[in-house]
C-alpha cells in the first residue's frame, strides 16, 4: 500500500537513449517491478524495495534545430 510519497524522477534507456518520466511512490512493503523502453525493449529500470514507480511516459524533446553560419 502506498505511504504516499511521490516525485517525479527521469531515466534513459541504455541502448537507444530514450528518456521516459517516471512518478516514484513509497511503499510500507516491499515493492517490486520492472520497465522495458518501448522502443528497443531493454529493460530501463527494475526495482524490490519500499521505492516503485509508475507512470512511466516518454519524455518529448524539442528537436534541436542546426544553422549554417553565413
């Protein structure tokens, strides 16, 4: 059961570098979990403890945009 402590916490894929927000919460038991980009399939993140994390959403970027100097 949740004790109700959250926070927002970013990761990033190891393979293709996709980031993801995800909302860590505290548990009084243990908890545990897994989550696997959506792109590629590697496992981002697993966790067993007090801490979770749900919510994962991938984390839009702006594109960065490159001129060429005059």
């Amino acid at each position: 059961m949740p004790r109700g402590t959250r926070g927002e916490q970013i990761f990033k894929c190891s393979k293709c570098e996709v980031r993801y927000v995800a909302t860590h919460e505290d548990f009084a038991e243990n908890h545990e979990g897994f989550f696997v980009c959506t792109e590629c399939g590697t496992e981002v993140l697993a966790w067993d403890g007090l801490r979770g994390y749900i919510k994962w959403k991938p984390l839009k970027m702006k594109p960065v945009v490159m001129e060429k100097k005059r």
